[in-house]
C-alpha cells in the first residue's frame, strides 16, 4: 500500500501537466511531499516499475514518469474509495 501512496504523489504532482506521462518527477519533490527516508521511497519506485506503473531513467539526476497503467490505477483506486 506505501507504494500506491507513492504512486499518487506522483499522480498528484503530475496531473496538471497536459500529458502527465511526460513529467520528469524529481526524486526532491517526492521527498518533501512524503516526508519519508529516500530508501524506503526507492524500494516503492522498485515496486511500482516492475508493475509498469511509472518508470525511471538516471539522466543528471534520476526522473521518474507515471505511465497511463499508473494513471488507469489510481483512477481504479479513487473510484473504489469514493465508493465507500
């Protein structure tokens, strides 16, 4: 579940660009807005990429992008906690 709430943090960052599969999320905006220990948001980044719900890429620095199956999945989530 730590990693779903990664997953919407970067959903949340992202979600105002016009193609939020295109944002380069920085590993700092994740770490001010979780407030969690770089390791554990890094073994969630582990998890989230293997499910191919974002991906990362080392460029100077690491960024990370939602892709649509992310997007798709936090929809699938929102839809289900507004259900209840």
């Amino acid at each position: 579940m730590e990693s779903y709430q990664l997953l919407q943090t970067i959903y949340e960052i992202s979600k105002h660009d016009p193609r939020p599969e295109t944002y380069l999320c920085k590993p700092r905006e994740l770490i001010l807005r979780l407030m969690q220990d770089w390791s554990i948001i890094q073994q969630s980044l582990i998890d989230l990429e293997k499910e191919k719900l974002i991906s990362t890429v080392q460029h100077d620095t690491l960024v990370i992008r939602i892709t649509s199956e992310g997007i798709q999945k936090i929809n699938e989530l929102q839809s289900v906690l507004r259900k209840k």
